[in-house]
C-alpha cells in the first residue's frame, strides 16, 4: 500500500497532441489541512495529544501518535478562521514534532528525526548519478530577523522573552504573542522562533526520478537525504531533513519533488547553515556567542 486518499482536482486541456486529464490527489487529510475550525476555541491544561485528538475530530480524521507523551498545552487560541492544520503545527513544532499522513491517510504525528541515517545521495553534477540533475534553492535574507520577541499576557501578568541572531547585521524585529503560563516556556519559544524563520529563510526542492530512494525505501517525511552541491555552497556535502514529498505519475514516469530544510531546526541544538561559510555555526559555543537571550 501506498497511500489512500481522494482524487482532489483535475486539470483538463485540449492541444494538437490530444486530449489530456491531469489528475491530482491527496491523503485523507485534506478535510483537516482545508477546513476552519469551530467551537471551543481555546484549549486548557490539556496534553498536547489530546488537542491534536479533538481538532481532527471535526473533519473526521485520525490521528496516529507516533512520538513520546508531550507536555500539557496550559492554554492555546484557536483564532478566528484557521484550519486545524495551521492550529496544530506551531503547537507540534514547539514539541519537536511532525505532522504529516501514514499509508492509511491518517494523520501521524512523529518526533522529529534528524539523526536518522541518510537514504541516499544527491549529487549536484555527477553523471552517474540519476536521482537527480536538477534543483531550485532560495535564499531570502528579508525572512530572517535580528530580533525575536515573544509576549503572552495572562492573568498573573505580561511576560516577554527576546533573542537576538548577531548574525544578521540589520535592524530587524519581528514580535509574535502566545498562550502560555508555563514557567520558562515563552523563553523556549522565542528560541523556537529563532529557529523555525531558518525555513522560511532558505527554500530547496530537488526533482528526483522515481519515487524510491537509494536505500530502497520509499521517500518520505522525516528522513534525511545526503546533498553534494557546489552551487548550495556545501561542496562537500550535507544531511538535509525531508519535510516534504510531492509524488508525481505522468508521461515521463514516476518522479518525486523533495522539500528539505537543515535538520536541526526542528529540534533545539543549535541551527547550522553550512552554505554560509562566513558564519556558519560549528558547535554549540559559537552558537551561543552568537545569540543572546533577554528576560
């Protein structure tokens, strides 16, 4: 077994080749990734599973809770129109978690494994190698932020954390409000912010041939995948975190589009960026000298 899922769309054209249907489908939880959420908005003194429980209860979807029992959510805001997908991810990413679909099309949520050993080998130039001749990667500095604050306002008071990222020169702040009466937690937080902007900053797709990796198993979420790249700046290679997979069936063959990030941040040691050789990170002290940290 694959997947199961639904057919979700289909893209119909018409040319001097003939008639084509595109088709396109999607796990069963697309109800949960597309649809707003109702009553009750706010959660309390709950576990993290729980929530993650009720909040797909709405679409009728299932969870499967592949990771260790987390903390209590002490109180987290649905906010008006969002999708049970975009409510749960920062509360799964703050608990270094992942949220994608098992076989079945239900919802799996794991705990992050960056340290697993890669699938296989990428290598930008190498003609032997058919995984892959092609790739699109951004880098986008207007993504990245000096200064993290964190703020949550509860009934025993205001509270705020801030990180500063010394290796971003420019004056630039960015402030998030959260739920939380956790001691230390919205410290934790503004870490987390710290870490998951990486993402949002640095942007690779790799087009592979076939939907299998070099080990034989099927490319997936939570896995990591060796990329040897000269124009990404890693010359020498690097363990990326695969944290999409697009699957593809068409005319020419079966192919995949791998997402990947840099593996760490998605836990909390320290985020290295090794395609910044000027201010790459290479250990946890110079990791620290490079932050500071506000209460």
């Amino acid at each position: 077994l694959f997947l199961t899922g639904k057919k979700t769309r289909v893209d119909a054209s018409f040319s001097n080749s003939g008639r084509v249907y595109a088709l396109h489908g999607f796990s069963n939880t697309f109800n949960f990734m597309d649809s707003a959420l109702k009553p009750p908005y706010e959660f309390n003194n709950e576990p993290f599973e729980n929530v993650a429980d009720k909040v797909a209860a709405q679409t009728g979807t299932k969870v499967i809770h592949d990771a260790p029992q987390s903390d209590q959510i002490t109180r987290a805001t649905i906010q008006s129109g969002q999708t049970g997908f975009q409510f749960l991810v920062p509360l799964a990413k703050e608990r270094n978690r992942v949220i994608s679909s098992d076989q079945q099309g239900n919802i799996l949520i794991q705990q992050a494994d960056v340290d697993s050993n890669s699938v296989g080998v990428i290598e930008e130039g190498n003609e032997a190698d058919l995984i892959s001749q092609e790739f699109q990667a951004s880098f986008d500095d207007r993504k990245s932020f000096r200064s993290y604050k964190v703020t949550s306002q509860t009934p025993f008071g205001r509270y705020q954390a801030n990180v500063t990222d010394k290796s971003v020169p420019e004056p630039r702040h960015t402030i998030t409000s959260v739920d939380t009466q956790i001691p230390g937690a919205i410290e934790q937080v503004a870490e987390w912010q710290r870490h998951l902007q990486t993402i949002e900053d640095f942007r690779l797709e790799i087009p592979v041939v076939g939907w299998h990796a070099p080990s034989g198993d099927l490319w997936r979420v939570n896995t990591t995948v060796t990329f040897v790249s000269e124009t990404c700046f890693i010359p020498d290679g690097f363990d990326l975190y695969i944290r999409g997979v697009r699957y593809i069936y068409g005319s020419g063959g079966m192919t995949a589009v791998l997402s990947v990030v840099p593996p760490n941040v998605y836990t909390e040691r320290p985020v290295i960026l090794p395609w910044l050789p000027a201010t790459a990170i290479e250990s946890t002290e110079d990791f620290l000298s490079q932050l500071e940290v506000e209460f």
